[in-house]
C-alpha cells in the first residue's frame, strides 16, 4: 500500500504549500482522502483521472474540501468516458454540502453520496471502516486495510475522544497536529504534536505521520515532540509517497 502526501497545511496553505489531501493505492484500487486548497492540482502528478477509485471525504470543513468543486471538471475534462467518480462525504446539515454537488453539466462525471460511517465500505480487496472524532464539525477518521497492511487516519480530532482502539497495530498512522505544545493552548478539536505521538504509542502502531500543520507551527520542534513519546514519529512531506 502506498500512500503520497498531497498537501500537510491548515487552515491555509503557505507559499508553496497545499492543504490536507492524501492519494492511496493499492491492489488496483486509487483513493483519494479530503481535498484541500491545492490537492487537484497535486493530484494529477500522482494519479491517472482515469484511474480514480473514488474520493472520502472526512468532514465538510472548507479547508478538506476546498478544491473538490474542481474535481468534476477534471474527469469532465480528462477523463470524460470514465464511470462517474463516487465522492463519499459525510451527510450532515451542512450547507457547505453543496459545494462538492456536481452541476447539471458534470452529473454525468462525478456522483455525491453519502460517507457510510456506520457499515463501512470495501472497493476491492480494501476495506475503509470508520470512527467519529472529537471535532466541531461531524468529522470520521479512517482505517483502510487492503488485507495485508493498514493505514490509519485520524483527519480532525482534538484528544477529546480516544481513537487508540481504532487505530489498533495500524501499520502507520497519519494524525492531525495542528500544533506543538508552545502554541497549542486554545486548541479545540485539534491535537499537538505529544498529543498525535500519545496516540501512536497508546495504539501500537509501527509508525506515525504528523500532517495538518498550522503553517506558523515549526515543524522540526513538532517532529522532536512526537519523537520524545513516540520515537517512530515523522511529519509528513508534500508530494513524498510512503510505503505503509
Ligand atoms: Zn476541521
Ligand atoms: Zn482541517
């Protein structure tokens, strides 16, 4: 299973930057996780628009959907003759819903559905299962297994809820880490860096990932805090494809 970073910022991106966006493969299956500023971009560097499985979507805050509006013009595009690519988000009353509700003209390229929290979901041989997290907005983290490796992402959460069963032996956890502890104090539905490394201890996962940084948060003294808990700590790096 591979899984390339797309962009690792919130809630903007800096001068070069993107925001939260993950491409996954494996097993013949292409998914991509949240859309951020940017990632549609990014995303044709990594992935064929033909070869898209389908995108899910973890919540329907601005800087996770960003640049999923666009996505329907890109197969409308690229990949016209393709099957209508399935955008799995949450369904909640959140108006900002209708952002990624493809037009008249795009109906036939992109298809709205909503995220199955409860049940799951497999395309092939991968299987997404799915847990609430602490967040202001109605937000789910994921935990894709292709039946030999498991990648684990918790998109938003603050330490309000205990994901570590979740996570369980995850073969790498990509977490949120919003901040380190310095500037970290009026955090709400965001981790720091101790908070994200606790996790992967607590979780036993091989490793971890650190990603969703504010961009004034100084990513090395992120990466040393994880790494004082959690020694198999990294942040993640734009545009770096890791093997899980
Ligand atoms: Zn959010
Ligand atoms: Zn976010």
């Amino acid at each position: 299973m591979l899984v390339t970073v797309l962009g690792r910022y919130s809630p903007y991106a800096p001068v070069g930057g993107a925001g939260p966006g993950f491409v996954v493969q494996t097993g013949g299956v292409t998914l991509m996780l949240d859309g951020g500023q940017g990632t549609v971009a990014r995303l044709q560097m990594q992935v064929r628009t033909a070869d898209l499985t389908a995108v899910l979507v973890s919540h329907l805050h601005p800087d996770h959907i960003a640049d999923l509006h666009s996505l329907q013009y890109l197969i409308a595009d690229q990949a016209p003759g393709r099957d209508p690519l399935p955008v799995y988000a949450p369904d909640v009353a959140n108006p900002d819903r209708h952002w990624l509700e493809p037009t008249t003209f795009c109906a036939r390229f992109m298809r709205l559905l909503p995220l199955p929290v409860d049940e799951g979901i497999s395309f092939g041989p991968v299987r997404v299962t799915f847990a609430r997290t602490d967040h202001p907005e109605p937000c789910w983290a994921m935990r894709i297994c292709d039946g030999s490796r498991t990648l684990v992402y918790t998109a938003d959460t603050g330490a309000g809820v205990d994901l570590a069963p979740f996570a369980r032996s995850a073969d790498l956890l990509i977490a949120e880490s919003t901040f380190v502890a310095a500037n970290g104090q009026n955090r709400k539905g965001h981790m720091t860096a101790g908070e994200a490394a606790d996790l992967a201890r607590r979780a036993g996962v091989r490793r971890l990932l650190l990603t969703h940084f504010m961009p004034s948060t100084p990513i090395a003294d992120a990466e040393a805090e994880a790494r004082a808990v959690f020694p198999a700590s990294e942040a993640a790096a734009e545009m770096r494809t890791y093997r899980v």
